[in-house]
C-alpha cells in the first residue's frame, strides 16, 4: 500500500497535523458545561481489558464505558515511560517542548497547562493519586498525590497545607483503594457542586512490582493464564537494540517481582493475609527445581496473574465512581475518559516494562464516554495520541487551543466524524538510556501500516509491516520489497521533525549521563572540587531542596549519640539518591544509581559513646563508611546519574525511599553537625570535622 498520496496530502493543504487552533464548540449558549472525570492507571495494557479483547482478564467496570462510549484502537504514547507521557498529557506538546524527556526530570509546573486554562474557563479543577512528575501540581484547586512512584500498601500523600507549604500525611491500607476513597469524598463533599469540574483520578497500579490488594490476593488462583505466542522471542529479526536490553522475563525479575519476599512495610495485619497467600507457593517453587522454560513459564504465571490481580481493584476503583456519576445524576453531563501512561509488555517478546516504538510499549488503551456526543458501542481506529487531550478537553467547552499546543482534539471523533486533515503519521522519540531496562534512545515514525525506528546509539533502522507481521518478528529495512516505502517513511520523519521543531533529535537532553559540558558526565575527570552545601544541628530541619549530586564525588556525615537508629539524612528514592542512616545499631551508607542499590555497612556502635560517621563516594565511584574518621569499611558503588526527583531531608527519608527501611524510619538517638559535602574532604579536614 503506498502511503505518499495521503501523507503528502496533509502537507499540500498547508495544514500542520500537530497545530490545530479551530475549535469546535460542543454546546449551545446556555447549555450546561460538561465535567471531566479522567482516569488514568500506570502500566495498563490494552492487552488486558476485557473490551479490547483480553485473553487474561474481565475488566466489567472499565468495559461499560467502552459499552456506552467509544474504544479508540490506536490511540499511542509520543515517549513511552511514565513522566513524559504524563508532562505530554499536561501540556499537549512532545518531550523536547515541555522539557520533561525521561523519569528523574523536574516538571515545570509555571507552564502552560490544560487545568490552568480550564481554571480560568471557570472549572474546579482536581488532581487525586499518582503524580511523579517531582515538581508540586500546579492549576489544581485540589491536588493530594502519591511521594513519588508510591508504595501499593501503607502509602504517604502530599497535599497542600494552610501555609502553602506541602503536608505529608500517612495512609494505612491498600494504595488503589486510598486513592478511591479520596476521590470519592472529593467528589461527594470536597467540591464546589455549582461548579463544572475537572478530576484526574490516577491509579499507582499496576506499576511494578504488582502488589495485589487483600481482596485481590486469591484471584486466579487455580487458573493457568494464557501464554503469547511470543513469550520465546529471540530476537533474531530484530537488531542489536532488542537484543541488548534488560527487560526479559527470564533474567531481569527478582524476588520482590516474584513474591519471594514480602513488601517492606506492610502492618501485622497485612503481613499475614499477604504470607498466607504467597508462602505455599514460594515452598512448591523451592521443590520443584525448575530451569529453562519451565522456569519462564513459572514467572510468567506469578507475573501476570498479580499484574492482573492490581488491575481488578482498579477496576473495581472505576465502577464505584460510576456508580456515583449514574446516582447523583452527573452521568448525562459528564465525560469520562478511560486511559493509561502507555501501553506494556504481558510477555509478549518474553518482556516486561515499556519503553519501545514496538506496538505493545507504543499503543495505550483509550476510552471514552459522554452521553448525547458519543455513540454507544462505537470503535475508532484513527491515529490518536495523549498528546490530545489538553486540545480535546478546551475544544468541548468551546476554548481557543493555544498554537503551540501539538495535538489535535478528538471531540470531531467522538461525534463520528474524522476531519479530512486528520494526522496520518505519527512522531515517536524515546530518551533514557543510560536508564532503567537499558532500552536504547531511538526516534520513529508510525502510519496506520507501517512502522520506522531509528536507533540512533547503534546506527541501526528498523522496518516493520504490521499488517503482514504483526507481531514485529522480522525487521525489513532495505529490502527491496520496501524500497519506495522506506524512502516515504523516511521522508516523512525528516518532515515530522521540522514541523514539530526538533532540529537536532541525537542530541543530549536534560538528565542524560551523556551530556557534555554541563556536569552530566558517566565519570567526572578528577576529583570533584570540595563544596559545603549544607550544616546543621537540628534533626527537625525541613530541608527540601533540589540539590544536584550527579556525577560527583559526595561526603555526608554526622555526630551520634545516644541509642542511634533511622535515616540521618537522604536525598532521592529508588532510582536515584542517597542515604546515610543507622539499622540495627550498624551505620550505613546507601546510594541508588539508575535503579541500582549501593551499601556499604559498619561494624555495630558503641551506644555509649558519642561516635562520627560517614559515609564517602569517592571520586572513582566508591562507597566509604567512615568511623571516627577511620575508614571502616568499603564498597563497589557508582556516580548518581541525574538530579533526583525528591528533595533533601534531614532525619528522615521524607520521599520516596532510598534504601530497605520502612516508611517513616525517623531518626531516634541525638545527631549533631550534620554535614554534606560535593568531594573528598582532604584528611586535615575530615579530623578538624571529627574532632
């Protein structure tokens, strides 16, 4: 099929795909403005929801909105990971425009946004769960969200306290079903009701690592859940970057992936209910020997029945607030939308995570209901994309789209029509490598047909034919069979690139441990050049900046006494970060480097005596524990690869957490000058600091 006629179409006609300003007013003067609900869950596949046709799962709840709205089959991500694809949604704009390129960037919250503009329009605005943007939500007149990723038990909220400054608060029990009850309160007591509303109501599950809920915790069990064809890939159609991940089913799951241990910090209660579900399983795992693909076989199946077992309290999640649109009789003036951050890997590919252009990391579920505007029952299978809803959400109240805004607005496709200039390609670029599962950076673009991806770290072009391999088994760039398409493909991109302003799509973004020249280097060249950056003696000290320790040799310490135990002080979570702090009796010095944990530990304490610890990452990239100004132990360790999404916090790990402690592991026992340095303190220093 020759795609020329209809991408050159778009351009003779002068009309960008990606700058729509034309509004379409969806209600007559005098008409009730409609609400917003916008549900949105992390890792959720289109793969499994039941009107998508799963193989896995039911999805009841989620699927009576496709029942009395419309299914969007290609609705796709512009950057498939979490953070850029929730700065898109925000914005309507593509990564290298709203700034924010891979997870571990800071959102910048004075930008334009849609909640802002629907502020303004007169809306009360609401933002309830999963945020992990590090930045505090702006245009919101009711935010309360998960620190960071979040955990699925026991979580902490933030929200905004009477002095402006943010209020953390700590929840006991399942996170899914937090986030409900707050959205439900909301909607039932917290709202202006003579107000429109707009309420983003976002899900943690089913992130990884797939903690189901005490309801959910015996679901499937007797059930074997259907396999992928592909769950055996080898990659052997494919080139170097699918070969070279870290993301495979086989060798990238661990324990906590796989239950073999329980969640940190869950109550006693909690613990029970969550060994009584798992340990007999762990024990016939540790008889059965098993290796190979029998092995695979066996993760897959712990693995997809807990992914599956998140997505049920979802579910059950979604049908409580539609029961309450239906019985307070908001239903008929409400639009609600249905949707994830992107789309994932259920095996297929022998994979799990996201990331890729490949079709199950690239395409995300899209839903959408709204009586008297979309027809029931009804699929769309144009190319749309979450950078359209800010675009959609402004067009249905009759709002100017800013013309920087790249989206377009869907409310044409809700009332069954597809514009003439409707997009037929669409720009697809992802970022983080160095990073998480090592998916190399690459850019693409994609048709209703075909798919093109540059990898540009291993100079390699992939090429697939998805209506001939769907599945993308065989790579068929410069094949002769696809010489003219290759050339219109590419031909397409290069357009692409320039309309949506991206001149230089190789070069390094924020964040990236490639860039050159502005202190983001894999390993810096000598020592780093020793800085203060904080003292103090007080543990109660509200320290919350976002200091930036990439790349650079650090030394953090303290003077202990007392019965000393819990975090002295932390920066950063799971991804990047550290912490120096006392378990047990026995210091320890913890740094997180793209994911990676890092520890070196000490020798008990005297309790008795006052005592000085620190913790060391010298220049080469190790971990020092130091005593009394002795270094007492040492570590392998690596340079923290970006600024970390939580802030600096003394006496406690106030964030997302760095190491393997409970939530809220609060320093007990007295600490006195605390310190933090950039560099190697020369040993004149160190000894002048001990004393």
């Amino acid at each position: 099929m020759n795609i020329r006629k209809s991408l050159l179409t778009v351009a003779a006609l002068g009309i960008s795909s990606v700058f729509l300003t034309v509004t379409t007013p969806a209600i007559g003067a005098g008409k009730k403005l409609p609400n917003i609900v916008f549900m949105f869950a992390d890792d959720h596949a289109y793969q499994a929801i039941s009107a998508y046709g799963s193989k896995i799962n039911q999805t009841p709840n989620i699927d009576r909105i496709a029942n009395e709205g419309m299914r969007f089959d290609r609705a796709m991500v512009n950057n498939s990971i979490c953070g850029p694809s929730r700065a898109a949604i925000l914005t309507g704009k593509y990564s290298h425009k709203n700034g924010f390129f891979r997870n571990g960037n800071l959102f910048d919250g004075a930008q334009q946004t849609f909640p802002k503009l629907l502020q303004k329009a007169g809306y009360q605005t609401a933002m309830i769960g999963k945020w992990h943007l590090s930045s505090d939500p702006t245009g919101f007149d009711f935010w309360r969200v998960l620190v960071g990723q979040g955990p699925y038990y026991n979580p902490p909220f933030l929200t905004p306290g009477p002095d402006g400054k943010t209020v953390r608060t700590n929840y006991t029990g399942y996170t899914t079903e937090i986030i409900s009850d707050i959205t439900m309160d909301w909607l039932k007591n917290g709202r202006d009701k003579e107000k429109p509303f707009m309420l983003m109501f976002q899900h943690k599950a089913p992130h990884r690592n797939w903690q189901p809920g005490p309801k959910q915790l015996h679901l499937y069990d007797d059930v074997t859940i259907w396999e992928p064809p592909t769950l055996f890939d080898d990659y052997s159609g494919r080139g170097t970057a699918a070969k070279q991940n870290d993301m495979t089913i086989a060798k990238t799951m661990n324990a906590a992936d796989l239950k073999l241990v329980a969640p940190r910090n869950l109550t006693p209660e909690q613990l029970k209910a969550w060994n009584d579900a798992y340990e007999p399983k762990n024990e016939a795992f540790k008889k059965a020997n098993l290796g190979g693909a029998d092995l695979v076989r066996w993760k897959y199946q712990r693995y997809i029945k807990d992914y599956i077992r998140c997505i049920s309290a979802v579910d059950d999640a979604v049908g409580e607030v539609l029961k309450y649109l239906d019985e307070s009789g908001l239903a008929k003036d409400t639009l609600i939308i249905y949707t994830a951050d992107q789309g994932f890997y259920l095996g297929e590919h022998g994979w799990f995570d996201k990331r890729w252009i490949y079709e199950e990391s690239l395409r995300t579920p899209l839903i959408a209901r709204w009586p008297g505007v979309i027809k029931p029952g009804s699929v769309n299978k144009d190319l749309v994309a979450n950078l359209d809803f800010a675009e959609t959400f402004l067009d249905i109240i009759g709002q100017p789209v800013p013309k920087d805004m790249q989206g377009y607005s869907l409310l044409p496709l809700f009332k069954g029509s597809t514009p003439k200039d409707w997009r037929k390609s669409f720009y697809y670029h992802y970022y983080e490598f160095p990073g998480a599962h090592s998916v190399a950076k690459h850019y693409g673009v994609v048709t209703d047909r075909y798919k093109l991806a540059y990898f540009y770290q291993h100079k390699e072009w992939e090429l697939y034919d998805t209506r001939e391999d769907p599945m993308e088994m065989q790579n068929v760039f410069d094949q002769p069979k696809y010489a003219e398409i290759q050339s219109e493909l590419r031909a397409e991109l290069t357009r692409l690139q320039k309309q949506l302003d991206e001149p230089d799509p190789e070069k390094a973004v924020p964040g990236d441990p490639s860039m050159r020249g502005k202190g983001k280097k894999r390993r810096p060249k000598g020592k780093t050049k020793v800085e203060k950056v904080l003292q103090c003696d007080d543990l109660s000290a509200k320290v919350t900046a976002k200091l930036d320790p990439s790349v650079k040799a650090l030394t953090v310490g303290a003077r202990l006494s007392g019965a000393v135990d819990g975090v002295i002080l932390a920066q950063g979570g799971a991804s990047q970060g550290f912490s120096l702090y006392v378990k047990g009796g026995k210091p320890i010095f913890a740094l997180r480097a793209d994911n990676a944990l890092y520890e070196v530990i000490g020798e008990k304490l005297d309790a008795g005596n006052a005592i000085h610890v620190a913790g060391v990452l010298t220049s080469r990239g190790q971990l020092q524990l130091l005593v009394n100004g002795k270094k007492v132990a040492q570590a392998k360790g690596d340079f923290i690869q970006s600024v970390p999404a939580d802030g600096l916090s003394i006496g406690n790990d106030s964030g997302s957490l760095v190491a393997n402690y409970e939530d809220n592991f609060k320093f007990k026992g007295t600490a006195k000058d605390i310190r933090l340095y950039w560099g190697e303190l020369e040993r004149s220093d160190l000894q002048n600091w001990v004393k």
